[in-house]
C-alpha cells in the first residue's frame, strides 16, 4: 500500500510524455503535419488573384528577393547585429513596397 500513493504522479507522467512526443501525421493531421515539416518561404505568403508559381517567382525576384521565397542582405561580413538588423529592415520595407506595388497582399495562411 505504500507505493499506490505514487500511482497517479506515474499515471500523469505517462499521458504528458505521450502528449508532448506526438509530431506525426497520426497525432497532427497529415497538412499540418507537412506544413511543419516543409514550410513556405517567406515569400511565398504574398498572393494576388491569377499568379501562378512561376509569374509570382518572377515579381519576387525583381522586387529582390531570391528564386527560393527567401530574401538576404548584401552586408560586409564583420557587420554589428545592429547592422544586420538595419539591412535586413530595409530590403523587407523594400520588398513590401514592390510586391504591394504589383497587386499582391501579404497573407499568414499556411
């Protein structure tokens, strides 16, 4: 009788543990599950009515960003994080203001 006061905190150990290590289809559902495991890049949540992949490729590109969906800065490479960070603020406020300029409006769908 004086271990079946543990009981319950073992009990509990067992479901968080099972709760918490379940990142498969099974658990998640099978688009959430592939959305975690191959997100979008970063441009790829800009949309407009009729783009298709490759006209949406082709305006991201121009408005500065890299063929992948992702965009980077052209920074020394000893620059300060503050640097960086400027950089970084700046080709972003760019890139807004060109892909807004072609119709397309930033969306956070997955």
């Amino acid at each position: 009788m004086k271990g079946l006061h543990c009981l319950p905190l073992i009990a509990q150990c067992f479901v968080l543990s099972g709760c918490f290590s379940c990142l498969s289809s099974w658990c998640l559902g099978e688009e959430t599950y592939q959305q975690l495991r191959h997100p979008k890049g970063l441009g790829e949540y800009w949309e407009k009515p009729g783009m298709t992949k490759d006209s949406w490729r082709v305006d991201w590109v121009e408005c500065g960003g890299r063929p992948n969906g992702g965009y980077s800065t052209d920074t020394p490479q000893r620059s300060t994080h503050e640097q960086i960070s400027e950089e970084f603020s700046k080709k972003s406020k760019e890139i807004w203001i060109c892909m807004t300029e072609k119709g397309y409006h930033y969306t956070t769908k997955f």
